[in-house]
C-alpha cells in the first residue's frame, strides 16, 4: 500500500495528515474553508485518500497554515512513492472551470521546481488570500521533488482559477503516480 503518515508541530501550525495514492477517506479541515475545498477537490481528483487536520495560527492569517500544509503533503507524497519504481513519472491535464483555464505539468522527477504562472483578478477568495495558491504549490513542490508547472491561460474569477489549478494538479498526479512498470522510469536507473 504506497501511503504515508506525517506530522508537523511549529510555534505557527500543528498539521497532521494521511495520505494513501491508492484512494480512499478524503476528511480536510485546515480553519481555511476555501483551502478545505482546494485540498478535496486535489485529492479527489487525484484519486488519493486523504486525511488531513491543521491547526494554525489563522488570527495573524491564513499564510503558515497553507505553506506548511504543502510541506507536509509534499513529505507524505514523497514518502508514499518510495524509491518510485514503475511510475509514469511525466503527466499533464488541462480543467476548464467556467471562464478559465489552467493547466498543470509536471515531473515526479526528485528535482523541484516550480513555474507559476496564473494572475489572480481578485486577492481574497472567501477569507483565502489567492496569493497563497503560490506558496502551496511552491512548498508541495520542494518537499515531493516535483519539476511542477502552472498555467492559467486566462481567467477572469480568481475562485474558478484557482480551482482549475488545484484540479489540474490532481489529475496530474493521477495520472504520474500510476504504476505502469516495474523499473523506474529514467535513463539514468534511479529518481
């Protein structure tokens, strides 16, 4: 079963989370309502299960919660691929969410990066500040090794943007973490 368990207590957050890329349960509950619906959204289009709570110091803002939740889903989807044998390794997908567009692709390659690129129309999103959408994925990026590329083509609702990038990410993922083989997929024999 490739899942994980990982736990992370600062002076900002105290983040507790399961993950499992073979699906199941999908319970989030970060204080952010806006961000609970980005990490569903994530996980069930990705076909994850995902059990996540996060308590964060939510009176200064909403910042360490999102960027440290990313560091822990981030460890967990690291730690849940193992040495990667058999992934597909490259995927993308393009959503559609009303007016807008975004696509994500990406490399389960073990060298992170990140290229976002999605202006946001409107700075706050139901109490979540579309900023933020950045640090997530920056933080998912680093701590899961993933080369991860957004695009919001065009858009004129920062709420549908945002979405169509947390979906597109999700259907990525799916497709990327799926199991095709049994060796790693690379010339160079390891990820």
């Amino acid at each position: 079963m490739r899942s994980a368990e990982v736990t992370r207590k600062t002076k900002e957050t105290d983040i507790r989370l399961a993950l499992s890329l073979e699906g199941g349960e999908i319970a989030v509950d970060t204080g952010i309502g806006f961000f609970d619906h980005m990490l569903t959204a994530l996980a069930f289009y990705a076909g994850f299960g995902l059990n996540l709570t996060a308590k964060g110091d939510l009176e200064v803002d909403g910042h360490h919660t999102v960027e440290d939740t990313g560091i822990v889903l981030g460890k967990a989807l690291g730690q849940a691929l193992g040495d990667k044998a058999g992934i597909t390794r490259f995927a993308g997908a393009f959503v559609p969410m009303d007016e807008a567009l975004a696509r994500t692709v990406l490399d389960i390659s073990g060298r992170p990066y990140l290229v976002f690129e999605a202006e946001m129309p409107q700075e706050v999103i139901g109490g979540y500040d579309s900023c933020l959408t950045e640090e997530f994925m920056r933080a998912l990026a680093v701590n899961a090794g993933l080369t991860l590329h957004q695009h919001a083509l065009y858009g004129k609702n920062a709420h549908h943007i945002t979405e169509a990038l947390f979906k597109s990410l999700g259907l990525a993922l799916k497709e990327a973490v799926r199991i095709q083989g049994a060796h790693v997929t690379s010339t160079k024999g390891v990820l």
